[in-house]
C-alpha cells in the first residue's frame, strides 16, 4: 500500500476518529462516517505516480496576511517529497477550502476524474482527524479547531454539477 492508498486511508481514518471521539474532542459526525462507508467502493491509484510533497496540510502551508484575507506564502516540510498519488497533494484542497475557493484550487491544478478526488477526499479526513489528534495532546487548541474545522469542511460539501454525490465538494 502507498500513501493515499484509501485501503489503507480509511481504516486509520476510522481509527483515529475513534480515538478523538474516546477523548471527548469529536462527536461522530455521520456525514463523516457516511463518506467513509460510501469510499469503500475506491481502489488503489491506477494511474502512474507523480511528484508529490506527500504530506501537505494546515501545518505546513505558511500564511501571511492579504489585503483583504489570508494567503498562502509558502509550504515547509519537504521530507516526505517523493513519486504518489497526486490525490495525497489535492487532500489540501478538501481541508482547507470550501465552494468558490476550493473550485479555484481544483481548476488551477487540472483535470482530476472522481476516483482521485475521492482518494483526495479520504486521505482529508484521515489527515484531520491525525492533525487534531496530535493537537489534543499537545494540548496546541488552535490547530485542534482547525483540524476539527478541516473535518468538517471535508465532510460536509455538496456535489458540484455533473460530479458523483462521494466527490462532494468538487
């Protein structure tokens, strides 16, 4: 199994959402729930593997203040920078951006069929739900929030036009 490998994705998932819900820091979403059981239906990537980052998320995309909001100024942590799934650099895409904004990221990274963005979108709540995870126990709050937010983002979109419903948020 590869990373973004949703065999092995969904189960950690599962998981570690198993163990915050334990620690009184989620309560079991079944929207969440649901699009893990609805993801069982996604293999492995078919496709040939491309450079990837490999563990891109909230942690390791720097901000700076905008004009008007928040941008990205860059991305730290290249250790894990190596051939996967482009799903396991699109997770991003579903933790951090909902409607307008998550369109936006998808249409300037390219095309991508339902199977990757599902892939995408299950390797998001698996890195959620680790992110606040570790925060709770680091006792970090505000990146606990953010993680819980990510889940929630990730889990809770609607299809965008002529997508399946388990892409949601496309």
């Amino acid at each position: 199994m590869e990373p973004g490998d949703p065999t092995r994705d969904r189960p950690r998932a599962r998981e570690t959402l198993g163990r915050l819900s334990a620690l009184g820091a989620w309560a079991p979403d079944p929207k969440v729930l649901a699009f893990l059981d609805r993801a069982e239906s996604v293999g492995p990537p078919s496709a040939e593997p491309v450079l990837v980052h490999g563990d891109l998320h909230i942690r390791h995309v720097l901000g700076a203040d905008g004009r008007t909001a928040p941008r990205a100024s860059g991305v730290i942590d290249w250790g894990d920078t190596g051939l996967g799934d482009p799903a396991m650099d699109l997770a991003i895409g579903f933790m951090a951006f909902t409607g307008p904004a998550r369109r936006a990221f998808l249409d300037a990274y390219g095309p991508a069929d339902d199977e990757r963005l599902l892939r995408a979108r299950t390797l998001a709540v698996h890195l959620s739900a680790a992110l606040a995870e570790q925060a709770v126990g680091d006792g970090m709050a505000d990146v606990t929030a953010e993680s819980l937010a990510a889940l929630g983002r990730t889990a809770h979109e609607t299809p965008a036009a002529g997508s399946s419903p388990d892409v949601a948020g496309r």
